[in-house]
C-alpha cells in the first residue's frame, strides 16, 4: 500500500496542527507536557469543552451525536496531531467508552440525558470493571446488583478505578444473574451516579507518589432500573465493544515523539565533558534507536489504520498496544536519563535550582509502569499475537 499522505490528508493534518497550537491555552500543554505543574480537573474539562466547541472532541461517535465523517487516517492524524502538541486528550472514559456504548445500546432517553453532556465533559465519568480478585479475569467479577422494583440494590467493590475522585457518575459491571450457566452470560452494566448513598471512594497512593486511582465502595446503593444500558445480562458484550474502543490510539506515538523532541532538546543544553550530552556517541546512539523504532512503529500504525476502513477488529491492535507501551515506557525512561540527579523531586522553592521538568520526569518514569498493564497487559497482548496472528 502507499503510505505516503495525500494532498487533502497533509492539508488536513495542518489544519489540526494550527487548531492544537493555537487554541488549546499554552499553560495546559505545558501542564500537560510536564513542564509546568499537574493537570487539574478544569485543566480537562476546559480542553474538551473548547474540543468540543469545535467539533474534535468525539469524532468517532455517531455524527447526530457530534461525530465526523472522517477517514481512519483523518482519526489518525487528529489524535497524532494532539498528541505531539501535548494538548489532554479528550477523557478517554466518556470519549473512548461509555458514549459510544451509550450510542450504540442505550434507550433514546439514554442517549438524550447523557451524551450531550459526555461530549462536553459536563459529566465526567469513571469506570467500575476492575475489582480485587477480577483483572484480568474480568468475568469472575463479584459486585452485585438485586433487581427490587423500580431499582437495583448494588453491593460490592471496584478496584484501580482512575480519577474517581473527580466523577460525577461511573459506569459499572454488576453480576445481574450468579447462577448463569456462564460467568460472562450474569452480567449487566449500569450507570450510577456517584452521589448516590452508600458510596464510598477511598483514594490508593501510586509508586511516584500521586494520587491517581481509588478503591470504590457499594452497599445497599439504590439504582433506577432506567439506568441499565441494553439488555440485562448482556453486559458482557458491551465490556468488549467498549474494550475494543479503548484501545483505538492505544500506541500513543505522538506522546512519545513529543518526549523524544525533549529529550533532545535537554540533551543539546547538558554539558558533559568538552561537548553536550546529545553529541555523545553512546547517547546519541540510544536516542537514533528510539527515534528508528517510532518511525517503524508509526508505519505498522497507519497500515492498521487504512486495513481497518471495514470497521472490523484488526488482532495487529495487539503488536500496537504491545510495542506502543514499551516505547512509551523508553521514551519516560530517556528523559529522566537526561535529567539525571535532577529528576528526583524535591519541594525545595526557590532553594532548588533543577527544573521541573527534570523533577517531574521520574514520577512520569515510575507512573508510565501502569501502560504495559492497562487496556489489556503486555502478556495477554502476547496469547493474542501468539494464537490470533502467528497461529501457534
């Protein structure tokens, strides 16, 4: 296939270019690029709400619900583009998750009450799949919900669920049906709103130090039976429409092209001996390898993309998602490298003379663990490309 751009695509990738650049405010890129503090929830909600504005927030929904008639390598460009301008993407909970699923099943009073304000981040949404004992396991899953009347009773746990602290409503896997002669057949999803009594959100501290993800706590949670999506133990099949939107742009090469520019662009302006560290040959080395494997990682991206127009799964999603998340995982690495002592955090003031790019760059290294198990982890990644693409 060609995978050069054609004259309409490059127009159109400049087009988002200038839009990303100039009118995403510049101290959220910078927040966002690592340079300039932490995100802050109306750090988000600003961003997609001018996103949104402009029709870019969600443009893979239906287009009565905001989408765009775009091409796959217009989705593409659009989220490439963003990416390498550092600009939030649109949370990926309401984009990527609960509306399209919402879109595809829910009622048409679903759809009127809730994806208006999903698009525009008026409601901000977390998801409740994970639990202790049901990761990777997801069907073994133990949260219940008890039909009474007009209402589900829900008792249970979630786990792992991010930005809970900021949700005004969670979309959740409950067990409708424990005696299904399948553990995946009992389940049904349901919309909770998180103010609802009996919910109880218990923060969970991360290895760089950050409170990213909670613990989510149901006990006798009452929940209006209108707010099942589809049918009653047909969740199941909505969990993997919605995992298979997760992971469209799980590679994340404009993030990481991004870091790579930095890490450059640091490197040109750290003194090691008579020269810099970017005219280093070992380092200079390390950084070609990086910048070569994106490069290869980009083309197999754009071949998955342009096989995909038929809407159907392509299992070379898991060689992305796989690869995308190591070179992610390298690109954070590179960048602390190049910081150096200075990557260590420390809360000195005007006492401390490292930047904060340099003090972010380790809990950005130590958070960035977290995509080789997201979204599907390295070693299921590895069973799929094993048995669906090798055929071993």
């Amino acid at each position: 296939m060609n995978l050069k751009l054609t004259d309409e695509e490059l127009a159109f990738r400049d087009e988002m270019r200038t839009f990303f650049t100039t009118q995403i405010p510049a101290d959220i890129r910078e927040r966002a690029a690592g340079g300039g503090g932490e995100l802050t929830r109306e750090d988000f909600v600003t961003t997609q709400q001018i996103l949104n504005a402009n029709g870019l927030a969600v443009p893979h929904w239906p287009a009565e619900w905001g989408g765009k008639d775009w091409t796959p390598v217009q989705r593409h460009l659009w989220l490439d583009e963003m990416q390498l301008a550092s600009v939030p993407d649109p949370l990926a909970f309401n984009a990527d998750m609960v509306g399209p699923v919402i879109a595809a099943f829910g009622s048409q009073e679903q759809k009127e009450k809730f994806l208006p304000g999903t698009a525009n981040l008026d409601i901000w949404w977390c998801q409740g799949f994970s639990e202790p004992e049901a990761g990777s396991d997801l069907a073994s899953l133990k949260t219940r919900a008890v039909r009474d009347g007009d209402s589900y009773i829900v008792n249970g746990q979630k786990t792992w669920t991010t930005l809970g602290q900021h949700a005004d409503w969670i979309f959740c896997l409950v067990r409708t049906d424990p005696n299904a002669p399948k553990r995946q057949a009992g389940i049904s999803f349901l919309l909770i709103d998180m103010k609802t009594p009996g919910i109880t959100v218990r923060p969970i501290k991360l290895i760089d130090g950050g409170y990213e993800v909670n613990e989510v706590w149901f006990e006798d949670v009452r929940v209006p039976a209108e707010n099942l999506v589809g049918e009653e133990n047909a969740g199941w099949s909505y969990a993997k429409f919605l995992l298979g939107n997760e992971r469209t742009g799980v590679t994340r090469v404009g993030s990481s092209k991004a870091k790579l520019a930095k890490a450059k662009k640091y490197a040109a302006q750290t003194k090691i001996g008579e020269g810099t560290l970017l005219e280093d040959p070992l380092f200079a080395a390390r950084l070609a390898e990086l910048e070569n494997d994106l490069l290869a990682l980009e083309l197999t991206q754009l071949r998955v993309v342009a096989s995909s127009a038929d809407g159907k799964p392509n299992p070379a999603s898991s060689l992305l998602k796989l690869r995308g998340s190591e070179l992610q995982q390298a690109a954070t690495e590179i960048l602390m490298d190049v910081a150096g002592p200075d990557s260590l955090p420390f809360d000195g003031g005007d006492e401390i003379a490292s930047p904060g790019w340099a003090q972010r760059s380790a809990p950005v290294f130590l958070n960035f663990r977290k995509v080789s198990i997201y979204s599907g982890s390295s070693e299921v990644q590895r069973n799929i490309i094993s048995s669906s693409i090798l055929g071993l």
